[in-house]
C-alpha cells in the first residue's frame, strides 16, 4: 500500500463539563484555545455534539455547549484552519434546515467546513431533550438523502415517513458550490452503506480503534468491502482517525471505563510521552492509510496545546507538509 498524501492533524476543542479538564471552559477559553491551536500550527479544530452527557455509572449529566453556535463563532474568529464535527446528529435537527445552516458556517468560514454527521448513540441526551431515539438509522437514511441533495445540487423533492422536502431549493449557495466535503464515523453495516454512498471522508474514533494502529488495520478491509458493495473504488474515501493523548499527570477516566469496553489487547492507554514518540505514532496511522488525524487532548489548556507544537513539526518535517 502506498503512503497517503500529507498527514493533517486536527485538534478536538473541548465543550463538555469535566471532560479534557476540569469544570467548564466558557467561549473566552475556548476561543483563546483555538487561536494557540492555529498558531502553532494545526490543520483544522473539531468540535463534538451532545446536549448532555453521563458517563456509565455517574449520578450526575454533564452540561455541554451546543456545537452550532459554537461553531458558527469559531468561523467567524479563526483565519485558516478547517472546522469539523465529530460528529453531528442528525437525530435532533431537520436535514432541510441543517442544509441551510451549513451554507452558511460555509459563508462565514470561507469554506472551511468539514460536516461529520451521525445517526447519535446517547440515549440520555435524546430523553432528556424530548427527541425520538427509535429508528435511528432509518431516520437518518432519509435525513443524509435530502442534506446531501440539498447540498450538492442545491435542490431536492423527497417525501419520506420521517422528513420530507418539498420541492426545496438551496439558496443562497456557500463559496463551493457542492458545498462541504461530508465525513462519517461507524462501523455498523447499515451506516457503513451509507457512509459508502454519500461521504467523501470516514473516521474512526479511538474507542474504535482502541487507540491503536492494529484498529486501522483491522478496520479498513471492511471499509473498503463497504464501498465496493455501493459500487465505488475504495481508494475515492479519505480515512481519518482520532487518536487520544494525554499527559501523564491527567485524571485517567479511561482506567474507569466498563470492562466491557476492553477488547483483546486491554484496557484502552492513551498515548503520552516526548515528542518523538507520540509523532512516531501518529506517522504509523498515516502509514497505514490515514490523512487527517484529530487530537483528543488530556487535559486540553492553551500550555497543554503549545507543548504540542514539537509533534507537529516532526510530523510536517517526515511527511513533506
């Protein structure tokens, strides 16, 4: 297998209360995160979407910030890096409105939008806000059927049991006029052949992956067996992962993960240690396929990001970016 193109390297912003350090960091952290991140160097920023979260085996949700608007202020405030999801719900926004929504973050970021989307998991967050959480994926069959038509030719006319639109058009377009690339994380079958259909990059999640190289690999066959079911050449999906990292003095909540979580090989173990060795990792994921790699960082603080900044040279440096 040859080398991909330039490995990019992205850096997940953090939303959630308690979660890449400690309490909740407001827009002021934040957005001071993310200008340290584009300093340094970094391709893109990622942001997650939950309404609330709780862990297995907390008595108490965690609060998050709504990832649009917080997206939507990042566009306008950041220069040159992408801005992705990772990944949104279709579950709790209707795909016709979401066209339009993301036409704009395009507008304002210039073009700089990667859409993550998913069909979502936490069930908490669906009760507790008042959305459906049945038929998941057949709602979002339909949902990624008029989003990708609204986005790509800018009309569509679909009536389904779940959305429908109605001789919709798309307008005012964004600065591309097929709008932004459209990535997807999973590794179920029925998603897969969605994904396969109407993605232009696939992402696995270091649960998947259980932060390892060995994931990928075990991975990739059946994505690529997923395409060629759909009639597509493998080779046209772009492969992309998120890799945890962490500090060795960071509160381990991946040690009070359900064993049931673990595969094989153990417990999932973050990746720490001098620069050398995380970039040493990070170059194996693109040696084995992948082009844009995101950070989760533990914890994540503007002096954590900065410390970063080695990685991302050694990486540039082997990869000729």
């Amino acid at each position: 297998m040859s080398t991909p193109r330039r490995l990019k390297l992205g850096l997940l912003l953090p939303q959630t209360e308690g979660m890449r350090g400690v309490g909740v960091r407001g827009w002021s952290e934040v957005s001071a995160m993310a200008r340290v991140a584009e300093d340094v160097g970094f391709d893109s920023l990622w942001l997650v979407d939950h309404l609330s979260y709780k862990l297995d085996g907390e008595e108490r949700a965690r609060g998050t910030w709504e990832v649009w608007s917080m997206l939507s202020a990042l566009a306008a405030t950041t220069r040159r890096v992408e801005l992705g999801t990772l990944v949104l719900a279709i579950g709790w926004r209707n795909p016709a409105l979401l066209a339009k929504m993301v036409d704009a973050v395009e507008e304002i970021s210039g073009g700089r939008l990667i859409l993550g989307l998913g069909s979502g998991y936490h069930k908490f967050e669906y009760d507790a806000f008042g959305f459906p959480f049945d038929y998941k994926v057949s709602r979002f069959e339909e949902a990624i059927r008029i989003l990708h038509g609204l986005l790509r030719t800018g009309h569509v006319d679909f009536a389904g049991r779940f959305y429908s639109a109605r001789d919709c058009e798309l307008v005012p377009r964004g600065p591309r006029p097929a709008g932004p690339p459209i990535l997807m994380g999973t590794v179920k079958p029925r998603m897969m052949a969605c994904m396969a259909k109407y993605a232009d990059l696939w992402n696995a999640y270091y649960d998947d992956t259980h932060n390892k190289v060995a994931g990928i690999r075990r991975l990739r066959p059946i994505v690529d067996e997923a395409c060629r079911k759909e009639g597509r050449d493998p080779a046209t999906l772009e492969r992309t992962v998120t890799a945890l990292i962490a500090d060795p003095k960071a509160d381990p909540w991946w040690d009070r993960l359900p064993t049931e979580n673990w595969v094989e090989d153990g417990p999932l173990k973050p990746l720490s240690g001098p620069a050398e060795t995380i970039a040493q990792a990070l170059l194996e994921y693109h040696a084995a396929g992948i082009t844009h790699l995101q950070i989760c960082l533990e914890p994540t603080t503007c002096a954590s990001i900065e410390t970063l900044a080695p990685v991302l040279g050694l990486v540039r440096e082997a990869t000729g970016g």
